[in-house]
C-alpha cells in the first residue's frame, strides 16, 4: 500500500533535482540498467557530484530496493541534516522505516513531512500505518482527504484504508461496506479484492472467498496474489488438484511468492 502514495512523492523530487543538476540524469539512466550496473553508476557520479542531493536520493532509493534500509536511512539522514524543512525528504524516510518494519520511525518521519506541508499523500501515508495499529486516527486522516474532493482515486484509496481498519478491529459489516466503495471507485484496486475474500476466508466461508479471489482474476489475469488465494481456498476445501494449479499459477506470474512454493511443498507437488 506505501508504494501508491510514495511514487508520486518520489517523482516530483527527483524532478525538481534534476532540474537543479543536469548531470542527475546519468544516473537515473543507470537506474533503468539491472542492479550492479545501476549501483556501480551511483556511486560513480556520487563521486563526481557528492553535493548532488539527487543523486544521493536516488541512491537511497537504489538501496532500498535490494533491502538494505539502514544504509537508505542514513543516506536520507545525511539530507536531512543539510535540509530537514524539505518535505520529500521526510516522505522518504517514512517508506524506507516501512520497509524496515521500523513502524514508530516511519510515523516520526511521515509526521515530520505533515508538519512540514500536510498533503494528503502524506496524510494517507499515516492513515494507512495507522489503520494496521487499529487506531481511530486512520478514520479521522481518511475522512480529512475524502472532504478535500480530489477525485475517485483518492476516494478509492480513503474507502480501502478505512476498510481496513475496520477489518482489523473486526467490524466485519463496516469493512466490506469500505471495500465495495474502494472497488466502486476503482474497480481495478486489487487489493480491496483481497482484503474483501480475506474477511469470508477467515470466517471460513471459503466459497464466498473463493468467487472473490476469482473475480479479482478476471480483473486483471496478471495478479498473482488472486491466484494464491485461489488455491489457499481450495486447499481448505480438499481440493487438491485446483489448489496445486492455481498455486503454480501465482508462481509463473511472480517466481518470488515464497509462500506458495511452502504450500506447494506441503502438498508434495514443488
């Protein structure tokens, strides 16, 4: 969920970097090149440009992606200290302690960014964490966006988030009301889908879950996770043969679903 509201964030700073510094745009073109070439760039032009907050922003970025949050922390660290008014910045940090699992940090730092500009991607961004923590505060940050009319894809995010947060408090009736108008507003939220059959599927309603999980396929064919839960719900109905099939179709779409490889090994057909 981080990623929707951090993406645009992360474009419109490094625009602007890059704006400021013409040469930020070799690095970036390294970025589109696989990992190793991409870090070897970086940290060519790092040397080159080493006041260049563009690159080091990037290259916080870069090291995230492959896992290594605490040297992107310190990169961002780094910026902040000769920066700490700069919103993107802050907005940063919040997804690298998201991925960190560093939940108390990334609240600290997607705070800092409010307090510095409260836009409502920042706003989601806190809303979301906070929907995890089964705190009302979600409800009240969604609520704040959903008044400011931004259109139906803030809409659909605000329902999805306050979705959740009910799934987590374990109003059941609130939440699938939340997702529907998620999905209302964005039929393509796929994550509404699955957040929707993971309310019956706990309950053990595993042919309401079922049909949920396979219209989220039909949504879009490419959604690996449809099909784990597809198989997850066939697996508990003793339907061995569809639950193989539908895990080794998840895996053909995204090879790194560890999850399905254990249950595919539990059912002795890896």
């Amino acid at each position: 969920m981080k990623s929707i509201f951090v993406l645009s964030i992360v474009i419109c700073f490094l625009s602007a970097c890059n704006n400021s510094d013409q040469h930020k745009q070799n690095a970036n073109d390294g970025l589109q090149t696989d990992s190793a070439k991409a870090f070897q760039s970086l940290q060519k032009q790092l040397k080159l440009y080493p006041d260049s907050s563009g690159l080091h922003l990037q290259y916080a970025f870069a090291l995230d992606s492959v896992g290594m949050y605490k040297q992107a922390l310190e990169q961002v660290d780094s910026l902040t200290a000769r920066d700490s008014m700069n919103y993107g910045l802050w907005f940063a940090k919040g997804s690298f302690a998201e991925d960190a699992q560093d939940t108390l940090l990334a609240l600290q730092s997607y705070s800092k960014a409010a307090h510095i500009y409260e836009s409502p991607d920042v706003l989601l961004a806190l809303a979301n964490l906070y929907a995890e923590q089964n705190d009302k505060r979600a409800i009240l940050y969604c609520s704040r966006v959903k008044a400011l009319g931004l259109g139906r894809d803030y809409d659909a995010h605000c329902a999805f988030i306050t979705g959740v947060y009910y799934a987590r408090t374990h109003y059941i009736t609130n939440a699938l009301k939340y997702f529907d108008a998620c999905i209302e507003s964005n039929y393509t939220y796929m994550e509404a889908y699955i957040e929707k059959g993971l309310l019956y599927f706990d309950d053990k309603q595993y042919d309401k879950a079922l049909s949920i999980f396979q219209l989220a396929s039909t949504v879009n064919n490419l959604y690996a996770d449809a099909y784990y839960y597809q198989a997850r719900c066939y697996e508990m109905m003793n339907k061995k043969d569809s639950a193989v099939l539908n895990f080794k179709q998840s895996l053909q779409i995204d090879p790194t679903l560890k999850e399905a490889s254990e249950h595919l090994k539990q059912l002795g057909s890896e």
